[in-house]
C-alpha cells in the first residue's frame, strides 16, 4: 500500500505562510524554508515588541512630564513625590497629555502639588 501524506494539509499550510509573507523583499515571500523562517521571526520579534511597546511609552511619557514640570522650576521625581504625597492619583499617560495638550489644566495640578 503507498504511503499517505495529505498533501491537501501540507499544500494549505504552505499558502497560509505564504500569504502572511506577501510584500516581503526577494525569497522571503515565495520561497517556503525561507519565507517560514522569515515569519517565524519576526512572530518573535512582534512577541518582544510588545512588551517593548510598554516600556518605551513609559520612558516618552516621563521625558514629556518632566519637561513640563521643569517649566515651574520642579524636577520630575520631586514633582511625582509630591503628586503621591497629596494623593493625586493621576498616571503618567494622563499627566503627559495634560503637559503636552493641555497645559493650563497641567499648571493646574503643579500649583495643587507645589
């Protein structure tokens, strides 16, 4: 008896990585060892990134706090202090787009704290 191996499956796997290469540079989109390594990683990179995605905002929305506190004469770790000390319980994400869109409302909340 020959030996079964479900191309119909193994076809259709083939295509579906195919198709999330699509509009990848040279063999990477129709060359199937290369096209799979290609996607494989760069799922890990997406994996990585992520996370990265989190730390990165955090770091901008840092930079954009203290460069708006350091407007009232206030750095940005004596600025959080106060913040918590006063039980102001606004997030970084806010606190930037206050300083960066808002700012009146942003010299609102250093004169509370100050």
């Amino acid at each position: 008896m020959p030996r079964s191996v479900n191309a119909v499956a193994s076809r259709a796997r083939r295509k579906k990585i195919l198709k999330r290469t699509k509009g990848q540079f040279g063999r990477r989109k129709n060359v199937w060892t290369v096209a799979k390594n290609s996607w494989e990683k760069g799922q890990q990179y997406a994996y990585r990134d992520r996370r990265n995605k989190k730390r990165e905002f955090r770091a901008l929305w840092i930079t954009r706090i203290n460069a708006g506190v350091r407007a009232y004469g206030m750095s940005y770790s004596v600025f959080m202090g106060k913040l918590h000390a006063n039980n102001i319980e606004l997030n970084r994400k806010v606190l930037a787009d206050l300083a960066l869109n808002n700012p009146e409302a942003f010299k609102a909340v250093v004169e509370k704290v100050k």
